[in-house]
C-alpha cells in the first residue's frame, strides 16, 4: 500500500468514504504524495507520451498558430501567452523556436507557465532557457496578470477530476471511494440520491460529469471574452453527451487499477468537449470546433512541414518523420485510424466574440 494509500484511508475511517473527485485530487496533487509532486510522470522514463514529445512538428505549429492568432486580435503588446500544464517544458521550447519567424511576436511576448509540479518546473525551466524570453511559473490560472491573452492547454483538462454518478432503482447515487471488508479502496454508492441530475437511464448506468473542467474553462473563456485572446485546447475526449465511464490509470505506460496505488499512478478522464463548449459559450465567448486533431493539424501544413523535413533527412530520419506523422495525425494509411491521436484527440478553440476563425478550424460556409 502506497503512503497517500494509506493517509486516504485513515481519511476514510475518520469521516467516511470521499466522493471520486476529492480522491483523484489527492492521488494527483496531494503536497507531498501526489502523483504530479514526486515524479516524472512524461516520457520513457514516466507513465506517458504526450504528442509534443513525439515530434517538433506538433509544437512549431502550435508556435505558428499562436502568432497567426496574435496578428488577428491587432497585434497587442504585451501578450500574456500562457501553457496551462506544460509538461517537461517541450511544445512551448518548440512553439518559440518556430516563431523566430514573427520577431515582433516574440517580442511582444509576457511568458507564463501554470505548472503545480516543481520536479516538472525544473525541466520547463531547462527546456526554455535558450528562447532568450523571462517566464514566470503560477500554480493557478488566476494569478496570471491581466490582459490580451492566448493560453495553450495540450493534455490539460483530461487531468481535472471528475464525479460520477450510478443509475439505481430509478434515482442517481454518486459513486464514492470507500474500504471493503480487508481494508481495501473500493468503489461504493452513496445511500443518498442526488437530486437534479435529471438524465434517465437504465440501471447501472454511470454518468461522468467534469465539473473541474467546466468551471476552469467557464473562468477562462470568461477572461476572454472581456480582456481578449484565444484558448486552445488540444485533449483526448468526445463531443455530445453519453452514458459511461473514462477514468482511467497509466502506470509505466500500462493501464492500471484506479485505486491500486494512489500518487503512483496518472489519472485521467476523458474530455466532454460539448459541455466544454457549453461552459464557454455561457461565459460570452465564442466557440470554434472541435475538430479532430488529425484534420487540425493538417489544416496548418503539417504534412508540408514533414516534406521539408525530410529534405534534409537521412533514411533513418526519414522513417522517424513518417510514423510521427502517421501518430500525430492517424493519417498513415489510405484512412484514418481511428485509435490513433489523429482521430481520438480533439481541438477546440475559444476567442471573444466577433474575432477572426483561428487558424485550423473550417470557416462557416466552407
């Protein structure tokens, strides 16, 4: 049994089993046992790869995307660019190298980082310090200063702890985090119904609601909406509302028990991009996509950023180049694969109402 195994259930035994969202919160930033506190949780070394560590391309266009989007908003100086969990630090070194192309882009530049992990800040820190631009690192969203803003947030949301509720005798019961009978974490209903969830189903059925999600993208968009900028979000999930559940545990990149070992383990949930875009829309901005981040990325020349690549590639690296691309957008083959990142992530985009499309979402009418 882990260390935060066992301080959740001494927390369990003193006051009783703990809703899904409190657990995962613990299991992934509990001060000192949490799962983003005491690890590397990215690469070969941790427990996943995320897509900018698959290939340049991924972060250059993000780089490229962001200046685009800049020269829409009027070109406003400063620009607060923002990553929300950056990772070892690898899209944003990336997205700055490509936009050496917009040197008054960079220039206009505030950087910051919202990172809670200080294993994961040394490395940003790292990966950063040749772009030659001062960052500054912030554990909440809220701290960063005001103004035009465009904030990338690449695997970010699916991180955020979500609820679930079970379909029983007619009524929703929350699913909790209790102990069996050898003192063990297991999953339980709440003897209490909750009111107002209102969706009927069969018995059984487990509803996955992301409240964190929705109240960090409804604060978000809501900056936009008054201050300007653009939010985009790049993540695994789905778009409409359906029955089940996606939380999931990644262990040495294998799937895992959710309650083996709690801060040994990622959580994560999938995305529920409509009620993300719901959320938005509510707090006055505007919504462009999702979209695949297959077709996203082929939108902004991915496939033409492979080809100058490999002009200067040997076979070797050539290879390289064609199964990232293949990863990246699930295009390596006459279809699309749809277990691929290209088909399963998803990107959204959200500006102030009345800005320009960003680039890699369809124009209305095209």
């Amino acid at each position: 049994m882990t260390a935060l195994a066992t301080l959740i259930k001494e927390m369990i035994l003193h006051d009783g089993p703990i809703s899904l969202d409190r657990y995962m919160a613990l299991a992934l930033a509990h001060p000192e046992h949490g799962y983003y506190k005491a690890r590397m949780p990215i690469g070969a070394e941790g427990d996943f790869v995320t897509a900018p560590e698959i290939s340049q391309m991924f972060g250059e266009l993000v780089g490229l995307w962001a200046v685009e989007v800049w020269h829409g908003l009027g070109r406003p100086v400063p620009l607060r660019l923002v990553e929300l969990g950056p990772g070892r630090g690898t899209l944003l070194a990336d997205a700055l190298r490509a936009a050496k192309v917009a040197p008054e882009f960079r220039a206009a530049l505030d950087l910051h980082l919202v990172e809670t992990s200080e294993i994961l800040r040394r490395h940003q820190e790292h990966a950063i310090a040749s772009c030659a631009i001062a960052a500054h690192w912030h554990a909440d969203i809220a701290d960063v200063p005001r103004g035009p803003m465009i904030a990338i947030a690449n695997e970010f949301f699916d991180c955020l702890p979500v609820r679930h509720f079970v379909s029983d005798a007619g009524a929703w019961h929350e699913r909790l985090v209790g102990l069996d009978a050898e003192g063990r974490l297991r999953f339980g209903l709440s003897a209490e119904p909750e009111l107002g969830l209102g969706a009927a189903a069969e018995a059984g059925a487990i509803l996955e609601l992301g409240i964190a999600a929705v109240r960090v993208m409804r604060d978000i968009a809501g900056r936009i909406a008054t201050q300007g900028g653009a939010l985009l979000v790049i993540d695994y999930g789905y778009d409409g509302a359906r029955f089940g559940e996606t939380l999931q545990a990644s262990r040495r990149h294998r799937s895992a028990d959710p309650l083996e070992a709690p801060g040994e383990a990622d959580l994560t949930a999938h995305v529920d991009f409509e009620a993300m875009r719901r959320a938005a829309l509510s707090a006055g901005a505007a919504v462009h996509g999702p979209v695949t981040q297959g077709e996203f990325l082929s939108r902004l020349g991915i496939f033409q950023r492979a080809a100058t690549l490999r002009r200067h590639a040997d076979a070797a690296q050539c290879a390289a180049i064609d199964a990232a691309l293949a990863r990246l957008t699930g295009c390596g083959s006459a279809t699309p694969d749809p277990r691929s990142m290209g088909e399963l992530f998803k990107v959204l985009a959200v500006t102030g109402p009345g800005a320009p499309v960003p680039p890699g979402f369809p124009v209305e009418g095209s």
